[in-house]
C-alpha cells in the first residue's frame, strides 16, 4: 500500500520563507540592460546579521598559531680533515684528563678543545654524525684532527682512517674549569 505523502514541518517552511526573504535584500539593477544586482548595503541588511557572537567558552583553550622558522642553511664544519680511531690496546687506561678511557663510549682525543667539549662528528662519505666528548688529547700522527673511540668509530662507518667535519657544540663547562685547574 502506497505511503501517504508527507507534510513538510513547519520549521522548514519558514526556513524556506526566511532564505527566500534573503534573496529581497539585493538592491535592484538599475534597470538597464545587462546589468547585475548590487550587492546590498549595511543599511540593507537586518540588524542582527552584523552582530558578532562572543567565543564559546572552549575557543580561548584553543592554542595558539605557531611561527615556522625556516632552518638555516647549516653553518661550515669548524675543522675538516682526517680521523683515527684508538680501543682495545688503551681500554681502561687513564687519558690526559684523568678518566679511564672506555672504548665503548662516544669520546674522543683532540689537541685543542678544553675537555668535556662536545663536539658534532660527521663523516661525509655516508652522511653518518656522532656527538663525542672530548676527554683525550692527541691525535699524535701528523695530518690527523681527531682520535674517535672504537664506538664513536664504528657508528660513523669508519673502519681506519676518514675524512670528517667537526662542530664544536658545548665547550668545556664546570667540568673543564676544573680539569684546567689541576
């Protein structure tokens, strides 16, 4: 049996009256050819329509737009030049700072930087970096900028001897006022 057709409620006929009032706020053309309707003034407009709302009580928890920096290009390596490698035959041995050398930790022997530096190492044959602390001095070969530890060594893929960048990161602290105070 065929359903009777159903009646639109009363809230949607006056939806459809009220947008169709709407379209009335649009000022007549000028009644020349080929004109279009003005857009309507804010003398046209009902008095409501210009009124802003205040938030919502959930709008002012919204954050913030954040700023996008655009990175930098990154700064020229402070030195450039071959690396060594030292591990088993000094580990456990005392470096020139007084520690025992671990060839496990990501230390390192350099003849300039105060101890406890950190220093960025990159190796640029295969893009790897480390950080390293300075803890040794050295290297003692000629034409070497940095002896690395067996670790810091085998994360930069360096098997012998490499070319590498080096940043200087954090030099010395507390830590190396002392070391130069002894």
């Amino acid at each position: 049996m065929p359903m009777p057709p159903r009646r639109l409620p009363a809230a949607a006929a006056l939806l459809a009256a009220l947008l169709l009032a709407g379209c009335g706020a649009l000022k007549p053309p000028s009644g020349r050819p080929g004109t279009v309707a003005a857009p309507a003034t804010p003398h046209d407009l009902p008095a409501a329509v210009g009124r802003v709302e205040p938030p919502g009580p959930g709008v002012a928890a919204l954050p913030g737009a954040e700023p996008r920096v655009p990175e930098a290009a990154a700064p020229a390596p402070a030195e450039t030049g071959i690396a060594s490698w030292y591990g088993r035959a000094f580990h456990g041995r005392r470096t020139a700072n007084g520690e025992r050398f671990d060839m496990r930790a990501m230390t390192a022997a350099h003849p300039r930087l105060p101890f406890h530096s950190l220093v960025r190492v990159r190796n640029p044959a295969n893009g790897r970096e480390v950080v390293v602390r300075i803890n040794d001095r050295g290297p003692f070969k000629r034409g070497r900028i940095v002896d690395l530890s067996w670790a810091a060594a085998q994360r930069l893929g360096i098997r012998g001897l490499a070319t590498v960048e080096l940043w200087p990161l954090a030099v010395g602290g507390a830590e190396a006022a002392a070391d130069q105070a002894r």
